[in-house]
C-alpha cells in the first residue's frame, strides 16, 4: 500500500520503494471519482502535473483522507466540501474537476 504526505510547499507519494515529489504550484489539475468494486466503493483523486503525467491516489493510501480534507488550505479548490460530496454520490466513470490551475494572460 502506498503512503501520501505533504506539506506548505509539496506533495510526497510513496510506493514500493518509490518516492515522487510535487510542488504544488507544478500541478496542473486535480479530478475525483468513485468507482465500484464488486463488494464496495472507493473514491479516488487523479493529481493531473503540468508536463502531462498524473499520478491516482485510492481512498486506501495512508494519508489520503488528511489530503482530502486539507487540499482547499494549498490550493484553490472549486468546492471546500468536495470530499463530502464525492463521499455521498454513487460510483461513476465520470470524473469531477476540483482545481484547475488559472492561466494568466498577458
């Protein structure tokens, strides 16, 4: 089982020996879903980077419910309660989009 930890400035995933660390301010977009396994549901967040590779983090991972319920604290998320609404909608193959990194126009 992997581990997520982060802190003011990143985000560190650890899994199978692996560590891989995100600025915050290198994430590009964040969606979450539920999904359906036959004998439960498990929710999900896909952490989107700005060079096109994501990272999916299960609701089992260490530390993914302290992420989930301090992700609006680091970043700009569309909705403070999106945990609570995604823990309360049925599984889909729809993803919602919970923070996406403004684009500034010069």
């Amino acid at each position: 089982m992997g581990k997520v930890e982060f802190d003011k400035e990143k985000i560190i995933y650890k899994i199978n020996g692996i560590e891989i660390q995100t600025l915050w301010n290198e994430i590009w977009s964040i969606h979450c879903y539920k999904y359906d396994y036959i004998t439960h549901e498990k929710a999900c967040l896909v952490i989107n980077h700005e060079n096109g590779e994501f990272i999916e983090i299960i609701e089992d991972t260490i530390g993914w419910r302290e992420l989930a319920n301090n992700l609006h604290l680091y970043l700009k998320v569309k909705e403070k309660e999106w945990y609570e609404v995604l823990k309360c909608s049925k599984p889909s193959n729809k993803t919602n989009e919970i923070y996406k990194r403004e684009i500034l126009c010069l």
